[in-house]
C-alpha cells in the first residue's frame, strides 16, 4: 500500500499540492489530457523546478491566454498570489499547452463542477476524490456564507486555475497510485486577506470551518498559509498524524509563492506499507 505524507510546515495551497505530487514523478502532460477531458481547456500548465532557500522544488503556474489574469481580489491564497509567469533564475520551464479560447464561467456553482468531473476520462478513484474535494468546499463556504451547498458561488475556486489544481490533484494522485494521505501538525497564521467577499481574517473563515479536529500549533507567521483550496483537499482525503511507519521511496517538493522568510513548500514523502 503506498501512502503519501505532506509536511505542512508552510502550509498547503493548490499548486503546492499539485506541485509536489509532479515533483513525486506524477506526469504534467496526461494530467492537461484528462483535465481536457472535462472541459477544461483554456489553460496552459507551466511547470517550472526553481530552488527555494537553495532546495530544488517544482512551482506551476495555470496560465489563462488572451485574458488580463489578475484576479479581483486575488485570493484564493498562494494559487492566486498569483498563478502568472515569473523570471526566476535558474528555473526550467516546461509548457504544458491545450487549447486557448475565452474562459467561460469563473463563478460556477456546484452542480455545474460536478457535471463537469462526470463529463469525462478520469478515474472512478480520481472522480470520487475531486467530488469531495469540491463538496466539503461547498459545504464550509455555504456555512460561513450562510447560503445552500447548491447556491455557492465557488468565485476563485471555480475560476479555471483552482480548477487545475483540485481536479489536478486527484488525477496525479491516482497517477502516483497512493492509497492514504496523511499531514503532519498545521501552522497557525495571523493577519488578512482579500478576496472576493472583502477583507478577511487569516486564516479564513472557510480554511478554519474545513479544518476542525485537526491540530494547529503557533508559526508566527503574518500571511496565509494553508488556503480554502489546500484546507479542501485535506479535509477530503487526508488525516492528520504524526509520521507514519513506512519504507520511504521517494520525495518531492511543491514551491508556494510567497515569501514568509521560510521555505515556502510543501513536502511531499511517498512510502509503502
């Protein structure tokens, strides 16, 4: 059985999620295929390995051609500080690309997302993943908002690039052929964050309501850390506990994009049992 530890010391957003699961071995280019499958296609997967703090590490961007990409508020959190091309020095690109066109609808509702996941080539095991990704999202937001899971307007998260980096996710790990998900003790951090519903308290509202029963302890850090997105996919698939038994295979890192005066990465430590 092979199991997945994330080693949240910086926390956990999408991209850092995808990244690190692409730095395990999981292949970019089928991951744009199937995610083609579903609709998604205005997008180009720039995957980039870039060092952080001197540790090799893969950074991706969702790229959205023909369109401004700076989004309105901007959060969704590390995926959205932002998914744009950066120079860095010494970073190798690789350019994953599917078809450009005019993105859709950035403010899908969950009824429209679960059409697209069943619409389709992904994996019964990649499906059933991303659905509950997207439902337990669906359900903190329309707690904090107080509205219905249906009527949640998914905003940032339904724009094409967390998309990605959900539905990605799923895919690399069925990819990968991990069984279990486990994360390590998750950072505590202080401070506010734009978004579309305004200004909010860090960490926001809908991380926190995703996040119960899970252990936090003090980073001192001013700045997001663990985002909806990355708060989404733990509460779906993973549980928290310290390191498991395990003989280690391999291990990859995904790069965040911001700088807290840490590493800004999420370890991913690939093993069977």
């Amino acid at each position: 059985m092979r199991i997945l530890y994330w080693d949240t010391f910086a926390g956990i957003s999408g991209d850092m999620a995808l990244g690190s699961l692409i730095a395990l071995g999981a292949d970019p280019e089928l991951i744009v295929e199937q995610l083609h499958s579903i609709g998604l296609t205005e997008f180009v997967l720039d995957v980039q390995s870039r060092q952080v703090h001197g540790i090799q590490a893969t950074d991706i961007d969702v790229v959205i051609p023909m369109i401004n990409h700076e989004h309105d508020g901007h959060h969704e959190g590390h995926e959205h500080d932002g998914h744009h091309t950066r120079d860095e020095p010494h970073a190798h690109h690789d350019h994953f690309e599917v078809q450009k066109k005019e993105p859709k609808d950035h403010h899908r509702r969950l009824p429209d997302i679960t059409k697209m996941i069943l619409s389709g080539t992904l994996s019964e095991r990649s499906i059933k993943r991303a659905l509950a990704v997207f439902n337990v999202l669906a359900e903190a937001e329309a707690h904090v908002h107080g509205t219905t899971v249906d009527q949640v307007h998914f905003h940032e998260v339904g724009a094409v690039d967390s998309l990605v980096d959900i539905v990605g996710t799923c895919i690399a790990l069925d990819q990968l052929d991990i069984d279990l998900i486990r994360v390590s003790t998750l950072p505590w951090s202080h401070g506010f964050v734009n978004c579309a519903h305004g200004i909010l308290p860090l960490p926001a509202p809908a991380t926190l309501m995703l996040l119960r029963g899970f252990k936090f302890q003090e980073s001192g850090i001013t700045g997001e850390l663990i985002t909806p997105t990355g708060a989404a996919l733990m509460r779906a698939l993973a549980e928290q506990a310290t390191f498991p038994e395990m003989t280690l295979l391999s291990v990859g890192y995904g790069a965040g994009k911001n700088d807290y005066g840490i590493p800004s990465l999420l370890r991913g430590v690939l093993g069977e049992i």
